[in-house]
C-alpha cells in the first residue's frame, strides 16, 4: 500500500525568520501556556500560515520558538495530517471520503475533480491553483458530500456546484 | 419554533453567539447566581443528582468524574473541552459552538469553578479553525465584559480560557491523546491509571469533557438536578443531540430526550429516506459502535437500550445505510478511516487496522477467499481488549457488527466476487470527464 | 512485611518489593512473560502488547477482606481484558495467569500482528540468530501466519556512518526514540508520521548529528537499526563473544567482543551486567578495530646500530636487561625511570613497579605523563576521600545534585554523562557544570546551571565556592580535626573576587554551594580539566577542602568521582605507579610502608621518586640515562614536547612497550610489541574504585605478549627469581600483599566487580597557594588555549580506529561564530596557533560553546604539544590566519 513518505524538502529556504506580525503572534501563543511546548501546535500554525507549508527551515524555527529538539518538532508536525509537509496549490481541496459523506455521493465527487483538475490525491495542477486530497470526516456529515477549501467548508455539494466554486476560486 | 428542549431551545436565535444577545436570553445570570454562592462541592452534588452522562461517545457521568479530583491536591487543576469532535457521523458540537459559543464559556467556567480550576482550554480540532475565531471572539467578548479573567463577575474568582486548534488527528479525541497534543506531543494516548483527574495536564488533575456536556452544565445548575431528570430515562437522564446523516430526507442535528425512538428520529423528525431508498441497518453512535439491522429500528436511543442491542449510544452519530448500499462496501470504508486514524502506538490497532483494510479492498474488489470472514473474525477479535486505547476497539466491534448482522452479504462477496448491491460504485462509474 | 507483596504468576507465589512490575515479578517466578517495548532504563510504555496477561486480584467482601472460596484461597476476581504486564504494578495476593488460552490467544494475536508488516528478511538481516523478533515468535507465536496481502514498505536509510535503518523492519516499539531522549539526552531519533506508516528517522532524514553511541542499534528488538560498521560481516553464531573491560576511559564499562578467529568483528553491550549494561559509547561500541589494525608490531626490535631491526624475544630481552644492569651499575639505579603505564592492567602496573623498585632499586616511577604540575598520588586519593564507601554510577543517576568541575564528561567520561542524563530525565537530577565552555551538560535543554569560568579562573572558582561552603558553616559528620582546619581555611580563601575575575557572580556561585549542601544524594566529578591543569596540584587541594566544606567527603563515605585520562589511571594510583606512593595508597617516604615491601620486592629505595615531567627534565639533562616508556606515545601525550625530544634524544637507553610503532616507539633502542587489551587477562580500577576483570577474548597478535610477561622476561634476565605462570599468579601476590586487596581474588571479582578495602585516606584540608596573577596585558592579542577530550579524538590510539578517525576527521581549531567574524575569519579558513615553544596550523570549525577570547582544540591528533607548556593559569596563543604576518604584542612565534 502506498503512501507518502515524508522526504527532506529539496527546494525550500536555507533559513527563515519570523515576520514582526508573526513575532508578536508567537509571543501571544507561549504565554498562554504554563508550559512552552503547548505552544508547539500553535507556532506550527502560525508558521505555515507565514509560508503555506513547512519546509525544514520553518521546523527549525519553531524548534527553536518552542524550545524542542528539531527531530522532536518533525515528528509532531507530521503526526497530523494538516500540516503540509510540501508545498500546495493556492487553494487547498480537501474532499471528505469517510462513511456518510460516502453514502452521499462522494466518491463520485472525487472522481469528477480528478479528472476535471487531471491530478490524483496529492497532486497540485500546473499553474499551481489547486491541491486535492482525500480526507477522512470533517463533521459536515449531514451536508455531505463536503469539501474544505483552505479552512473553508462547503457542503451539499455536487458536479455542478463544485464547478461552479472551482471557477471563483482563482 | 424550538428546535428541541434544552440546547437546541434557542440555538437559532439570530445573533446568539454575541454576548449581548446571549445576555439577552439570560446567559451568565448563572454564573452570577452561582460562584461564592453555591460552594464548588453543591455544584458537584447538582451535577451528579442531574444524571448528567459524557455525551462525547463514552458516556461517562460528570459529576462522579468531577468528584475524582482530589481536593487536597496542592498543584492547580484544569478543565478541558474535548471539541475534537471526529467521530465519523457526528457534528453537533460543530453546530453547538458556532451557533452559542458563550453558552460554551459558561459552561467551562462554572465546570472550572466546581473543580477549583483557573485555567481552562478548548481543544478543537484543527479543521474547525473558523470555529475557532467564533469561539475566540467570544471569549473576548467575555473577557471584556469580566466574565474571564482575575475576577470572575466581581467574585475573586479567577479563570482564563484559550481555545486550542488542532490539526487534524482523530485520536486526539481520546482523551489522555488530547492532553498529550495540548501538552505539545505527538497525539498518541497514554497509561491509565494514573486517570486525568488525578494526573492529566501537566501531571495536574484535570477534567476532560465534551462540548455538550459542558454546555448543559449552565442550564442544570439553573433549573437543578430533578429538572434534568423530568427528560430521558432512569439511567440516561436529560436530552442529547443527534447527528443524523446518510440519505435521509433531512440530515442534520436534533435535540431529543434520550429514550426517544431511533424509529421515529430518522422516519419522522429526518422525514424519512430519500426517494427509492429504503433502510438497510443505522449505526447509532458513530463509526465506532456496532450498527443495527433495520429489524432493530425501533431502539430507543438511551444508553442501556443500545448495549442491550450489542452496540452503544456512543456519540448519538445516526448514519443511516440504505438498501442499495454494499456493507462490506460501507465498512471498508470506516476500516480505512480507523487505519488512517489509527495513531501508531500499539501494535494491534496499528497492524490490525492495515491488515482488515487490505482483506476488505480484496473482498469488495471481487478476490475474496472464503477463509477471509473468518479471518476478517479472528483479526477483529484479537484487536478487541488488546489495543493501547478504545480506537482499536473502536475500529474492530464495526466489523464484528457488520459479520454478526449481514454475514450473507461477506458471503456473496465471496462465492460471487461482487456486490450484491453497489450504489456507490454505479454512480462513480457514471461520471465522465 | 513491610514493602514485600506477594505474587502468584502461574501458580508459583513468590515476594517481590511494592511497586514490581509484573513482567519482572514473573521474571522472579522464573515464568517468561515476552517484552519488546519495556526497557530496564525506560519508564513503562505498553505499547507493544506482547506481554499481555490475564490478572486478578482478591474479590473484597463488604467488609473490605478477601473473600474466601471454598479451597480455603481468595477468591480472585479477574480483570476482564488482559492487562500488559510492564505497566501493571503488583498488589498484594495478585495473581497472574499466562498460559491460559485467554492470555495464550491474546498473546499470539499480538505476535500474528507484529508480523504483518515485517519482512521476511531473515537472510539478509544482521539480527538474525539473535534477534528478539526472532527468539520470541518461535517461543510465543503461532507456527504461521495469514497474513497475505502486500506490505507496506518504506525506503532503507543510512543515518551516518554508523547507524543503518531498514524502516520495513521496524515494529514501533520506540525504544531508539526513548532511549536516545532519555538515557543520551541527544533526541537525534524521532517518530514521525502516524499508524502504520509511522517511521523513526532524524531530522529531516539528515545523517545523524549525534554521539553515534549505537545504543539505539543495541536497544532495538529487530534489525530495523543495524551497525554500518558491522554490517554483513557476520553471524552471531560465527563469533565468540567475551566480556571484557573497555579499553578507552575510566568509566570501566564492560564490553561484549564479538571475535571471530583472530579479529574483533564487533562489540556490543552486556544488557544486564557491568556498570553499563546495554550501554557503551561510540568508543565501546565501534571503536576497538585498531585491534585487529595490520600494523600491529609483531617482533621485537632494537637498535644495535644505527636503526632499529627485528629481533627475537630472546636477543631482544638479554640486550635491554645487559644495557639497564650497565647503567645501574654505572650511574646508580636513579638513572633509570619509568614513564607511562596507565593503559595497563593491575597486574601490569604491579610488576612495572616492582621491576623498577624491586629489582633495579629506582624510584623514579610516574604513569601520569600527561599532567603538567605533577599531582602527588597522595593528593588525588585525599581529594576523592579514597578508602571510603565510594559513590557508583547508580548512585550518579540517583542524585539529586550535582557539580562538574571543568571536565566535559562527554569527550572524558561519556558513561558518567548518560547517568546524569538519565537521572535528570527520570529522577529530578539537577546538575551544576562550571566550564569555560558550554559543554553539552551546560546546555539549556538539561535545565541545569553553568558557572561560565573565565579560563584560567578554575582555581579562584574552586575558592569561592569553598567560601559560600563554609558560610554556610561546617557540615555534619566532619570529624573534628577536619573541622578546626576548615575553620582555620577561611583566611587562605583571599578577599571576595568579583564576577570579572572569575566569570561567575558571587550570587550564583552561592546557589551553587547552597544546592550541593542542602542535597542529601550529591555528586562532585572532576577530571582531566583539573589534573591536567597547569595549576593541578593546588587545584587538587582545593578541591579536596572543597569537597569537605560541600558534605561530599565525611567520615562515613565520598561522593567525588575522578576522572583520568585513560580506562585505568585509577588503577596506576592504587598500583603506586606514582613517585610518592607504593601499591595501596602507602607512602613511597614513609619507612613503615617500605618496610611492608621489602620481603616481596627484595629491597626498596629509600625516598620517593621524580614525577614525569621532572624525569623528563633530569633524562634531558643527562641525570636520567634509560627511560622505559609502557604503552604511552609520550611525543603525543606530554605536555611539553620540546622537552621530550631533548630526553629521548639525551638517553642512552629508551625500552619502549607499544602496541604500533609510534613515533616515540620509532627513537627508542629496544621495542617490546605488546598485547591490546582484548588479547589479555587482567583486572583494572575504574572510577567508582570498581575492580573488575579484564578478559581475554583472542589470541594475542603473533609476536606480542602481554606487558606483564615483558616485564617478568628483563626482571628474570636481570636475576629475580619471579614465576609468575598467568596474570592471577600476579593478581594473587596483590591480594596478599596489597593491602586493600586482601580477600579479594579473580572469582569474587565476577560479576559485576569487587571493591578495596583500604583504608580511609586521611584527610589534609589545607590552604592552598594563592595563584599567580593572571596577565592581562596579553589578553587582548592572544587567545586562551582550550582543550579537551572529544567522542571521537581522544589519545593517538583513537587515531587508529578507523571508524573513530573517520568521525573525527582531521583536527580542527574552534571559535565561536561571533569570534570568528570579529577576526574576519570563515569555517575553514586554515589558522595558525603559536605558542611559547611552536606554532600549529590547522583549519577552523564554528562552535558556539567556544567562549570569546579562546579557542578550542580537541587534545588528539592536533600536536598541541608543539606549542609548548602552559605557564600561569594555562597557555595563551597567538591566533592569526595561516599565512598573515604577526600582530605586533601578540606571542612570538618560535621556530618549529
């Protein structure tokens, strides 16, 4: 069975630093725990909201805002399946394939984007507008099928409607 | 018109999730009425009498969690909201927080005060973000208006509370996963004992609860205990929210007394399947808990009603399957999410979930052999009890229910090498680029 | 009994302490409960599920007592589910069941599932044949598996050159992780994705950037982490594995060869015993190949004319006996010294001595040539309050505080760090470091504190924390003469120096001396950083008033651990391998003491003998005419090389005892190729006063013999009638002699090691000489000099290693980034380091621990010696880019 494996990030940046916006954010993040680590999820965010993904830079930069051990930081950052580990589209398709969304038409869903975006889950399209991948329930089971863009959440969802959000979605 | 009796009574109120509006309809007169009036202790006693049940999927009753905080304990306490929410065919908590996140707040502060907590946090999952600026924006709304902070509506009391995201794990639902994630780890759970209420955060005591439950909290310390038993049963006291999905006429959450017929949820209150389809079996409780054949429909939807059945209430996820519905089919598919779900710790879940998934992937795509039933049995079977947490348990009884109540259709897949019905597979075959 | 529970596991009852687990309370049964994820160093996890068990305890009546049944036995209510027995802790009147088909079933389930994805790589894996996987699915497992679907398969890595890692192996158990987290505190492994494609890496999949311990190849169950070093080379069946002590530091921990004919092939830990157990550093653990290095002397030789030729044992033996008996007779026994030694066993060192005082009647003995200000052995056994209950490794982990003083435990002692470490991650270790550089126990991550020495500050540090010791008055137990001379210390201590003079604020000095006496569990190490010191005998004494004003030594036991420079420096002081001290801790001047020797030795001098430095000072002059150098490459180890040069070149007669032909070996008449470490029998000391046996675990290499027999060939040919047929007949006459030693003989000393039973060194608390002032005129043109030992560098013999040498790669200079840009200088660029007597060039690394103001070479392999001794506090260089022309006021530059 496939999956993807998680290899070090070839094109990414050498170092980064923190924006002053985000600065101030990561401060926001640590004092509202006892303990630093907490705020590793936070800072993690905030960090892919900086670039859009996490190359190595970004882990070794929250490692150090959080006080871990960077092998620590990989570790947790790719525990979670929201946290890109490469670079994605503009906009982020996230269809949710699991059991109610499934008896609601899903699947059928997925097959037209693959085939109208011409990738497969995992794959951006050319002009880097669009990732889709496959989820698991993103609590929209009784508007399925549903559809994340981004954090955005989209349900009742068909061929038609999906087109016609693709479209608005530049 | 109420949507239901106690949550749901005036969830549709325009402009609920701001505090004035919540005020409005006597948010926070509770909380007024009740710190430094009513002792930490009454407030557990309330809650107890109550009934009240952890209507997160284990059911566990809150004032008896609550109690197990050790009084004499010097190291400071907190209280935790599980808004995790994941379970497969569940989103009330969804609904519930985006609609009267204050009615979140108050609940919290006042778990908090019962536990002699002063800090707090909202664990939501990581795709609820806009749910997460909602919530936030409350708190805010309540911080302002001194509902939060160093003096609790001018009682000295103390409590802050900050939202925490998530990103995307459905075991950090489980909750010493979750207190592992907010503590800054991998998401995976750990020992019990010792329990989160004697060490839990930060090897504090600490009370996990639902969303739901701690929303009720409010409304029970207010109207008092006798008042949430006058719905539900003996045993499974007070109201709960149901997520209902699947083709039925309307999805969607409903507030019911527990013990109401699952019957009647699903044919009157959803109105019913959708045209051409009849129901084949419902699972109850989310993806985790065993479904019923549609001969079993006319369960009442409490908590003994349900293990009398062999399954469980769990998180009153209602997903309704229908005729032309594959069940080998629909249970690859909640296979596959326990597989991705599944956090890697121990080696049951995390080898058995992949080995079910690969014989249902060969059983529905017509290779099926006869001894993998069996197989699919004994797999099952060695995953029940034997798994680190309840997410093995969760991803094995699924299919032990599945086998017990529709063993013909495995069959079939095996003497046959198909479906003897597919919807699924007929409408994805239709699409054309 | 208080703290007893008694068990049943299968119906066998045994009494176990309160708080067992019940895998090792089954262990106690002698019932074989499987574990993969339980580790003896690791706190329980439960993870695995292969110990899984059925456990009951007592059904309690209303009345809160068992229930009797009708056998007369409780009744015992079963806990529904099995229960993993590494995280269940035993009640009493437990009961265990594993062999019921409830627990047999689970048990195989489990095993079924371990190897669902794990390959069948059995052929090609290096585990196999002592693979844990293996052993336990044919003790535990079905004979089969249904398994029949593909596997999910990852990509093999290399993580650096040591560590190999075949991720379709692997079954999660994560002891790699928890182990390099808690036990190394290096956390150079994570786990990273979920479920079942969960997979240890590094960082980013980069090459390890670790101490390439290997532990974690150890500690794993199956081949999933393999040694690059060892890979494919054999079968655990084709080796011979013995237990032996490790020949690289004073730790002593044991090491277990794998040796197949004439070559070490490997070595791994001893899981349960020694100090160690599984444990072994990268030196342990890869770096022994120089045993087997083709190199090796093989025949004796000596230099009848003008280069040194091959001879036979015999030729080569009657020459050096005829040219020591010549210049003993010619020039007295005085003429004649011994130089080195501390790689030796006891044995070795016994008759080393005993040959040199005994038989030739010279006094002139010192193994320590590495120090510059010669510490009196005296000394250094009164400042680890020698002859008292000693503080082990296991008492190290347990501590609640402790103070390192100037050593960098990593590079000088890596087994003594992981104890700290391991204490710090699970029993609330807090740990002092007081080092110019900060060294990975200074680092924040460890939480504990770093007193920032200047350089050349060490003795006035030391001072002040005596200062805050005695503020806080004299501890308890001190006995009465010790106090009133503590008392009468204070005056010596000086005025109160400022935070510029030592580096260290008086405030934190006093937390620091408050920490260790409010301790009731302390630990106070020490090592090459004091005694190599160019102030190390004042330095020793102050650590020694010190200890006492910290509660570190007392009547009753000693808390302080010192560490040499090599695995048996503790040995060389016991075996008076020192110019003040007969075997014993006797005083070499004391005629009591000579008198005790003279029947086993013959005769004895009368008065001690000159330290190494002063040897070689006298050899240079011409005093000392034949020097004999044991296993030590003096033109490498001592600190001033131009001196040694002058000594070799002056003695009439240099006898060399050498594993290689170094380049000391190469300027001496006669070489005598000896055995390494791993081709002997023998005991050694390691720094807990441990005695522990040294086996013998291959042949030695054709034409070498163990030192001890070179040393009875010349004795015998010089006339003393010495038989001694094994290393035990040597290790016989220590017990019956030494006092100390008495009682103790090879057999008591197994497993785990004996200890003496010397007498309680007498303490000598002391003023200590006020140091001289430092210059500082010199400080803004020259640099500190900072060295240190390094995993991976450490002695020339590391050089040899092939695995070590490649890790340490060639001999780099280090500054701080900071530094570096403020002299305009980039990694790599190639520097040039002077001294009083030579200048060095080597290339630049960046490290942050540098300080500003120094630089930092790892001792081996850069001939620092070149640069000449240190005088004052230490040795300040000149540092310019190679090539550049000087700075004006900075050191000048002497030719090479």
């Amino acid at each position: 069975m496939s999956h993807d494996a998680v290899m070090p990030t070839e094109a990414g940046p050498v170092t980064l630093a923190w924006s002053e916006t985000a600065k101030a954010e990561v401060a926001e993040a640590l004092a509202r725990y006892p303990v630093k680590r907490s705020a590793v999820l936070p800072v993690l965010w905030i960090a892919q909201r900086e670039w859009g993904w996490l190359p190595t830079a970004a882990l070794r930069l929250v490692a150090e805002s959080v006080g871990l051990p960077e092998s620590e930081v990989f570790g947790i950052a790719t525990f979670y399946t929201m946290f890109n580990m490469k670079p994605v589209g503009r906009h982020h398709l996230q269809v949710c394939m699991t059991l109610s969304c499934s008896l609601m038409g899903a699947d059928r869903l997925f097959k037209h984007l693959e085939m109208k975006l011409g990738v497969g889950h995992g794959g951006t399209t050319a002009d880097g507008r669009f990732t889709l991948r496959r989820v698991e329930c993103l609590a929209a089971c009784g508007g399925g099928p549903c559809m994340q863009v981004g954090f955005d959440y989209h349900e009742n969802l068909d061929e038609k409607k999906v087109d016609a959000l693709l479209e608005k979605l530049r | 018109m109420s949507r239901g009796p106690l949550l749901f009574k005036d969830i549709d109120t325009p402009g609920l999730a701001a505090i004035d509006t919540y005020r409005k309809g006597g948010g926070y007169e509770t909380l007024a009425a009740t710190l430094n009036k009513t002792s930490a202790d009454q407030v557990i006693e309330v809650v107890k009498a109550s009934g009240l049940r952890g209507r997160g999927g284990a059911g566990f009753p809150t004032g008896m969690k609550w109690s197990f905080v050790p009084k004499a304990s010097p190291k400071p306490r907190y209280i935790v909201c599980n808004a995790d929410e994941s379970e497969p065919g569940t989103f009330k908590d969804r609904e519930l927080m985006e609609k009267n996140p204050h009615l979140l707040i108050e609940g919290m502060i006042l778990a908090g005060y019962a536990i002699g907590s002063s800090l707090g946090y909202i664990y939501l999952r990581g795709e609820f973000e806009y749910i997460q600026r909602i919530v936030d924006k409350a708190i805010g709304e309540a911080r302002a208006a001194g509902l939060l902070g160093d003096n609790v509506a001018g009682t000295g009391y103390k409590f802050q509370l900050h939202t925490h995201l998530g990103a995307g794990a459905y075991i950090c639902g489980e909750e010493t996963a979750l207190l592992s994630s907010l503590e800054g780890y991998r998401g995976q759970p750990r020992l019990k004992p010792p329990f989160p209420a004697v060490e839990g955060l930060y090897a504090c005591p600490t009370v996990v609860n639902n969303t739901e439950t701690l929303m009720c909290v409010p409304h029970i310390i207010k109207n008092g205990a006798a008042w949430h038993r006058q719905w539900g049963t003996e045993k499974s006291a007070g109201t709960k929210v149901f997520s209902v999905s699947g083709p039925v006429k309307r999805p969607g959450n409903y507030e019911v007394p527990l013990g109401y017929s699952m019957k009647q949820l699903i044919e009157q209150d959803c109105g019913g399947m959708v045209e051409g389809l009849k129901v084949k079996a419902v699972i109850p409780g989310g993806s985790s808990v065993p479904l019923l054949p549609a001969a079993d429909l006319d369960t009442p939807l409490d908590y003994e009603s349900m293990n009398a059945k062999g399954t469980f209430l769990g998180s009153g996820g209602v997903i309704v399957i229908d005729d032309q519905t594959c069940i080998v089919d629909a249970l690859w598919n909640v296979t596959r999410f326990y597989e991705h779900e599944s956090c890697g710790k121990c080696t049951p879940c995390r080898e058995g979930t992949y080995w079910m998934a690969e014989v249902f992937e060969r059983l529905e795509n017509g290779h099926g052999k006869a001894t993998d039933i069996e197989l699919l049995a004994s797999v099952a079977d060695n995953i029940l009890g034997k798994s680190f947490c309840a997410l093995g348990d969760a991803a094995a009884m699924p299919v032990q229910g599945a086998l017990k109540h529709f063993l013909d259709e495995f069959e079939y897949h095996v003497t046959h090498k198909s479906c003897r019905v597919n919807r699924r597979r007929a409408e994805v075959a239709e699409v054309r680029a | 009994m208080s703290g007893l529970v008694r068990v049943t596991v299968d119906g066998r009852t045994v009494e176990v302490p309160a708080g067992t687990l019940v895998t090792d309370a089954a262990r106690a049964a002698e019932v074989h409960v499987p574990i993969f994820c339980s580790h003896q160093k690791l706190p329980p996890l439960g993870a695995c599920r292969i110990c899984v068990v059925e456990v009951g305890t007592p059904k309690l009546g209303p009345d809160r007592k068992p229930v009797i049944g009708p056998d007369g036995n409780p009744e015992i209510a079963w806990m529904p589910k099995v229960q993993t027995g590494c995280t269940t802790t035993v009640s009493d009147g437990m009961h265990v069941r594993t062999r019921t088909e409830v627990a047999t079933a689970a048990r195989k389930g489990v095993m079924e599932f371990l190897l669902v994805n794990h390959p069948l790589d059995c052929p090609v894996c290096d585990e196999g044949g002592e693979c844990q996987l293996q052993d336990l699915a044919f003790a535990f497992g079905h004979d089969y598996s249904r398994m029949d679907e593909a596997k999910r398969t990852f990509d093999s890595e290399d993580l650096g050159p040591i560590v190999k890692k075949e991720a379709n192996r692997c079954i999660v158990c994560m002891r790699c992780v928890r182990y390099c987290d808690e036990v190394m505190g290096e956390n150079a492994l994570t786990a990273h994705q979920r479920g079942v494609f969960t997979e240890i890496s590094s960082f980013d999949r980069q090459p390890l950037a670790c101490e390439q311990c290997g532990n974690c190849v150890e500690v794993c169950p199956v081949g999933a982490l393999t040694a690059l070093p060892y890979r494919f080379k054999a079968r655990p069946w084709d080796l011979r594995q013995h237990i032996t002590i490790c020949e690289w530091c004073p730790n002593g921990c044991s090491v277990r060869l794998g040796v197949r004919g004439m070559e070490i092939l490997r070595a791994r830990g001893t899981e349960f015993r020694g100090v160690n157990q599984e444990y072994l550093c990268v030196r342990g653990r890869f770096g022994h190949d120089w045993v087997n290095a083709p190199d090796r002397l093989t025949a004796p030789l000596v230099k009848t004319g003008a280069a040194l030729e091959p001879a036979t044992r015999d030729v080569a033996v009657a020459w050096a006996a005829a040219r020591l008996r010549d210049i003993a007779a010619t020039h007295g026994p005085e003429a004649i010294a011994f130089l080195g030694g501390e790689k030796l066993n006891l044995e070795e060192m016994y008759l080393m001595q005993k040959l040199a005082r005994g038989v030739l009647g010279t006094p002139h003995v010192d193994a320590r040539t590495r120090q510059g200000d010669a510490v009196p052995a005296a000394a250094l056994r009164r400042a680890t309050g020698a002859g008292r209950p000693p503080l082990t490794f296991d008492a190290l982990t347990d501590a609640q505080e402790v103070l390192v003083l100037f050593d960098d435990l990593q590079g000088e002692a890596p087994f003594a760090q992981a104890a700290i470490v391991r204490g710090f991650r699970q029993r609330g270790l807090h740990v002092t470091v007081a080092h110019a550089r900060r060294v990975k126990l200074a680092r924040p991550r460890f939480k504990g504190d770093w007193l920032a020495v200047k350089p050349g500050a060490e003795l006035p540090l030391v001072l002040e924390l005596t200062r805050a010791a005695l503020a806080l008055g004299i501890p308890d137990g001190v006995p009465a003469e010790v106090r009133s001379a503590l008392e009468a210390l204070k005056p010596s201590l000086g005025a109160e120096r400022a935070e510029a003079e030592t580096g260290v604020a008086q405030a934190t000095i006093a937390a620091a001396a408050r920490r260790m006496r409010e301790a009731g569990r302390k630990a106070l190490l020490f090592g090459r950083g004091v005694l190599e010191h160019p102030h190390a005998s004042a330095l020793v004494q102050a650590i020694e008033n010190l200890a006492w004003s910290l509660g570190a030594i007392s009547a009753e036991r000693s808390d302080v651990m010192a560490f040499g420079a090599h695995h048996d420096s503790a040995g060389a002081i016991e075996m008076g391998l020192a110019p003040d001290l007969l075997p014993g801790g006797l005083a070499a001047g004391d005629a009591a003491a000579r008198a005790a020797y003279e029947k086993p030795f013959g005769r004895l001098p009368q008065s001690p003998g000159l330290a190494a430095r002063d040897i070689l000072a006298a050899a240079a002059a011409g005093k000392v005419r034949a020097l004999w150098i044991a296993s030590d490459d003096l033109l490498a180890s001592a600190p001033d090389r131009a001196l040694v040069e002058q000594a070799l070149e002056r003695c009439e007669l240099v006898i060399v005892n050498e594993l290689f032909l170094t380049r000391t070996a190469a300027r001496a008449h006669v070489v005598f190729p000896v055995a390494a470490f791993a081709e002997k029998d023998g005991s050694t000391l390691n720094s807990e006063g441990r005695l522990q046996r040294s086996n013998r675990a291959l042949s030695p290499r054709p034409g070498s013999r163990p030192d001890w027999e070179v040393f009875q060939e010349v004795a015998r040919a010089l006339g003393a009638d010495w038989r001694y047929r094994t290393a035990e007949d040597v290790f016989r006459e220590i017990a019956r002699v030494v006092p100390g030693f008495n009682g103790l003989s090879y057999a008591t000393l197994l497993p785990n090691g004996g200890w003496l039973s010397s007498a309680p060194a007498a303490a000598n608390v002391a003023p200590v000489a006020p140091a001289p002032a430092a210059d500082d005129a010199a400080a803004k043109t020259t640099h500190w000099l900072l060295a240190g030992g390094t995993l991976f560098a450490d002695g020339s013999l590391s050089q040899r290693s092939d695995t070590l040498a490649k890790l340490a790669g060639s001999p780099r200079a280090r500054l701080s980034p900071a530094e570096a840009s403020r002299l305009g200088l980039a990694a790599g660029d190639r520097v040039e380091l002077t001294g009083p007597a030579g200048a060095i060039t080597l290339p630049l690394e960046l490290d942050d621990s540098v300080p500003a103001g120094a630089v930092f070479v790892p001792y081996a392999g850069a001939e620092l010696n070149r640069l000449g001794a240190a005088t004052g506090a230490g040795l300040r260089v000149g540092l310019r880019r190679a090539g550049q022309p000087a700075q004006p006021g900075a050191a000048a530059a002497v030719e090479r």
